[in-house]
C-alpha cells in the first residue's frame, strides 16, 4: 500500500468470467476517483486482497452478456463495478443492477465520468437533501469531479447554486459550469460570501465532498432548516461536529452514500440513472473532463487525483497502450 505513484503497475491477467447476472465489458474509458487514491493508500473503508485493480467506473462495450436480458452484446453502457474494482483493465465484471443504458452524443470518455458522480449528485440532492427550486445550494469542491456534477444537477433541479473552489482556475471552471455565485476560498471568507449570496439568508443546502475545515466552515453559513450533506473527504480530513451546533441552528446533518442506496433502492438507483442519462441526451448536464489518458498513464493520473491538482474527473483509455 502506497502512493498511487509508487504501488500501481501494469500486468497481464486473465480475461475476467461473468456469473449469473453480470455482464463482461471491453473498458472503453474508466473514470478515476479519489476513493481510488484511498484504496492504493490502504485508507478507505474496504481494503481488498492484494493485488487488485482499482477503478470503480467505467464506459464499456458488453462482449458478454451471460444470463441477463436487458443488454446485448454490443451495447455501449456506464458501469459502476463490484466492490469499486476493476476499471483499470481492458476487460471487466459488472452486476447487470448496475449497468446502466447512456445518451449517444456523449463520448466514451464522458460517460464514463457519467455514473457515480451524478448518482452522488442526484442521490444527495434529491433523495437526501431534498433540494427545492429556489433553495439556496453551496458546493464545496465545485470544479471537481463530484463537484461540478452537483453544480450541474443543482441548477437543472432550480436552485441558485454558489460554487466553493480553490484558486482562479478553479473559480473560472466554477463559472463556466453556470454556478451564480463563486466563492474562492483562498481569498475570500467563505461564510461571509454565502451569506452575501443569499441575501443574508444562508445556505438551505450544502453539498460538501470535502471535509475537514471545509465543513465547519460551510456550517456557519446554514439557513434555519438548512441541510448539509456528508459526500466525502477528499481534503484529508473526515468531517467532525459537535451536535450542540446543529440544535443551536435548527440545521440537519445528512450522510450520502450511493453504495446503501444501490443495496436497498435499486428501482430508485435505476430511475435516477435514466434521469441523469435523460438530462445527458438533452445537453442539460454534461461531464467535465480534466484529462483524457493512455493506460501508461493510470498511475500519474490517479497520483494527480490523489493530490487535489486536477479538474473534473480524470479518464483512462485501458484499450490505448501508449506510454
């Protein structure tokens, strides 16, 4: 266990066998995340057997649908992987619950930034944080891979959405994304700036994939009522809250996990999917892609990842062997 830099190498392996209700794909892209660092690092919830291939998403090709009826061989589908492993390969095992159909004018490489992202996005907003047309919604980490899938999502749902990044280029991502209000958290007091935002009447929703000093810092700046929804970590540092805080405010606490929501509501799962896939095919949201790159690229990538200093979600072309 390590940095991605230093602990992922490519080998050759046999072509995986799908069982009873899953499908083999041909990875046509799969999406890095910052679970994937964790994983590498041996600082996530689960910690698999060694070795293993991270990559928890992806675009592919069914090359073998097995028993189940609703792909064929040829589709081209978003996959979210068992275990959130296996992406990082030419080939891969999905369960066919999900496997989900996509829009045709995306690229490969955007659908496979399509799944968890905008499942985290809709899932928290709509599901969790039941967001509102007219709310007020802040996003932490909004030029971000989750991020800017929340900023999508939350303007499609109606909200005025104020996005928190790091940084001009950031903030710039941020404004092109369509977010109303942009917040730069190296310059600017973020509470100040919500509340400035708002009309003095503070966030009714926080998405926050962060943590850390980023969380108590967006808890300040919650409206009577507000929801604040626990997405991640991926500053460091796992959210801390003393529940005097939200009883003083009258404000909510929300965790927001798509696996739960897979295991218990896949109908719901399923119909968000077709949602997202429906706004996808409109042009209404659309990934933000940070970089595209050859599999002798994975390690550096999902390093960059692991570090902060990338934009949008990163995708890796297993089927390009270039160095």
């Amino acid at each position: 266990m390590g940095e991605p830099r230093d602990v992922l190498s490519l080998r050759d392996t046999p072509v995986p066998t799908p069982g009873r209700g899953q499908v083999l794909v041909e990875v046509l892209g799969a999406a890095l995340g910052f679970p994937d660092a964790l994983l590498c690092r041996g600082a996530y919830q689960d910690r698999p057997d060694l070795p293993f291939v991270p990559g928890a998403e992806v675009c592919g090709r069914v090359v073998d649908a097995g028993t189940v009826t609703d792909v064929a061989e040829g589709d081209r589908v978003a996959a979210v992987l068992p275990g959130g492993l296996g992406g990082l390969a030419q080939y891969a095992v999905a369960d066919a619950l999900q496997v989900y159909a996509v829009p045709p004018n995306l690229t490969d490489a955007e659908v496979a930034g399509l799944s968890t992202a905008y499942l985290t996005a809709w899932l928290g907003l709509h599901r969790r944080g039941a967001l509102q047309p007219g709310e007020n919604l802040v996003v932490s980490a909004a030029a971000g891979g989750v991020g800017s899938a929340a900023v999508q999502i939350g303007r499609a749902a109606g909200a005025c959405v104020i996005a928190v990044t790091r940084g001009a280029t950031k903030t710039a991502v941020a404004r092109d994304l369509g977010a109303h209000v942009v917040v730069d958290s190296l310059t600017e007091s973020v509470a100040e700036r919500i509340r400035e935002g708002t009309g003095g009447r503070g966030a009714d929703v926080v998405f926050d994939p962060v943590g850390g000093d980023t969380y108590h810092e967006l808890a300040k700046a919650l409206a009577f009522g507000g929801r604040i929804l626990v997405v991640g970590y991926a500053g460091g540092e796992i959210q801390t809250a003393r529940l005097n805080r939200p009883l003083l405010g009258s404000y909510s606490i929300v965790g927001v996990n798509v696996g739960l929501h897979v295991r218990n509501e896949p109908d719901l799962v399923r119909d968000a999917m077709a949602r997202i896939a429906a706004l996808g095919a409109s042009g209404v949201v659309r990934p933000l892609l940070g970089a595209v790159s050859p599999m002798g690229a994975a390690a550096r990538q999902l390093q960059a990842v692991a570090d902060g200093n990338t934009v949008g979600r990163v995708v890796v072309e297993p089927w390009n062997a270039e160095a």
